[in-house]
C-alpha cells in the first residue's frame, strides 16, 4: 500500500481503523479491506485492540474501540466552533427536518464536527468525524471561501443529493466554518438555496453570534 505518512507501520494502522470504521469486519474482511497481509492484519488489529482503538463484538468481529470516544470527545472540544454551533444547528434541523452539519477544514480536506440526522427514512447521513473532499459540494466551496451568504450544491459530491451551506466568519471576515444542510433533491429539489438558503445563512449567523 502507498504510504500517506512516511511512517509505513502507522499508515498500515490506519488502514486496519479505516476497515473497522466502515463496519465490523472478521480477519478475512479486514485484509481484504485494509489491502493488507492476513499476518499483518492481525497483529495490527490485535496490538490496536490492547490500547483500546479497536475491540471485538459478540461475534469476535473487530470493530471501533471504546477508548475512540473519549478521545473524539475531547478531539471535538477542542474546536471551539464546536460547543456554540449546536443550538444553532438544533435550531435549523427543528426547522428543516433535514440532515444538518458543521465542517471545518483540515488541510486538503473538510471535517465533520457535527451532525445531526434527518428523522426521515430517505435522508443523508454525515458522520461525526468523516473527512470529505474539498473539490465536491457546497461546504467544499465556503471552506475554500467560494461562497457568499450561502451557496448549493447538486448532484456534486453524491449522486442524488442536494446541500445548501453558508460560511461562519470571525470578525475579520476569515472562514471558520461551514454550516450545511443536505437531504435528497427530490425534497431539497434543484435549487435548494432557494428553498434554505437563507435559513441556512441564519443559523451560520446564530455561531457568530455565539463565538463572539
């Protein structure tokens, strides 16, 4: 496998957390997903699993340790973004009853901090955590400074899917964050900034107010 760090045992950890992010996988799903050797594999999953990175569920399946979520709790804390968007972000779900999240750059790519769901059966599903392209969708385009009061995207990043975002600023006008809500075009339809753009640009507004 290509080396991302330079550090090639660490780049093959991350490979067996990759695997067991996705779903529970038994040793044989593991190699295949990681891409690595079965010995490899196992001994990368075995010594991850004695620091608590990763364990196995009822069915000796490895899987996301429970040690992840201290460290994601106190990962996300340290954004202060974090903390202050939530009633803002509350607020635009109670009001759209669509998928809603916060991004932040983090070099080439931007970060989820926060998510919170659709209670709909079709809607988008964004993980806390999951790390997405900058090239494709509308939080791509504000974190890059793209982006007015609010921009859209359909279609971009996932066949089917339509997203509205709007930047959050500091009080020099620099991009902090991106605000985004994202459901099916069939219900965001073709021109979702029409739709949510402003409620969207609203809530980005409520995290400036509350950082400041």
């Amino acid at each position: 496998m290509d080396s991302v760090s330079g550090v090639g045992v660490l780049d093959k950890a991350m490979a067996v957390l990759g695997a067991v992010e996705v779903a529970p996988r038994s040793l044989a799903e593991l190699v295949e997903a990681s891409g690595l050797s079965r010995p490899t594999a196992h001994r990368l999953a075995v010594a991850l699993e004695a620091h608590g990175l990763v364990r196995r569920d009822d069915d000796g399946r490895f899987c996301l340790g429970l040690r992840l979520i201290g460290l994601g709790h106190e990962a996300a804390e340290a954004v202060p973004l974090w903390a202050a968007a939530r009633p803002a972000l509350a607020w635009l779900h109670e009001q759209t009853g669509e998928s809603v999240q916060l991004f932040v750059r983090d070099g080439d790519a931007r970060v989820c901090v926060e998510s919170i769901e659709s209670p709909r059966e079709l809607r988008t599903i964004v993980p806390v955590g999951a790390r997405l392209p900058m090239s494709a969708g509308s939080a791509g385009k504000v974190l890059t400074g793209g982006a007015g009061e609010w921009v859209q995207s359909v279609g971009e990043r996932e066949e089917g899917v339509a997203s509205v975002s709007a930047p959050v600023r500091d009080p020099e006008g620099r991009v902090l964050a991106a605000v985004s809500i994202s459901g099916p075009i069939q219900r965001l339809t073709r021109k979702p900034g029409q739709k949510y753009g402003h409620l969207v640009a609203q809530a980005a507004h409520q995290v400036e107010s509350a950082v400041r």
